[in-house]
C-alpha cells in the first residue's frame, strides 16, 4: 500500500467528480486529435503545394541549371618555389 503515485495523487472519491474528469480527460484527448489533424492537413498541403511548384519549374524550364556550352576554363599560372633557410 506505499504505492508512491497515491502519494501525490489522490482520485476524488465523489463519483460525480471522477465523472467529471473522465469528461475533462476525453475533452483533452479530443482537442489534441483536432490540432493534430489540422497541422497534419497544413503539412500536407504545403508539401502537395510545393511539390505542384517543383514540378511546373522543371517542365517549363525554369530550373535554372542550363547546361553550358563549354566548361573549360584556360588559366595561365606560374610556380614559385621559395627555398627555406635554416639559419
């Protein structure tokens, strides 16, 4: 009988205000189900949004990684090898 949970916890014992938190408990569990689906639905909606958006880029080109025609790059360089001193 030294269950430490009833040690900070004591249930109501009026039947009416165990009642009335089974009630409040459902009203909680209900609420947490309706945000939840109403972030779900945002998520969504924002990826089905932004997937139509990548979509419609690449079809009508407007990716904007056109190949180039040529990629060589000619540079000019010069080696400078400098000699280290042990002085």
């Amino acid at each position: 009988m030294n269950d430490p949970f009833r040690q900070f916890y004591q249930p109501p014992q009026s039947p009416l205000a165990r009642f009335g938190l089974v009630l409040l408990g459902l009203a909680i569990l209900g609420l947490s189900l309706m945000l939840g689906l109403v972030f779900l639905a945002v998520a969504a909606g924002l990826a089905i949004i932004g997937g139509v958006v990548l979509t419609l880029r690449r079809w009508l080109g407007m990716g904007g990684n056109k190949p180039a025609q040529d990629q060589t790059i000619d540079v000019e360089y010069r080696v400078i090898r400098r000699e280290r001193r042990n002085d």
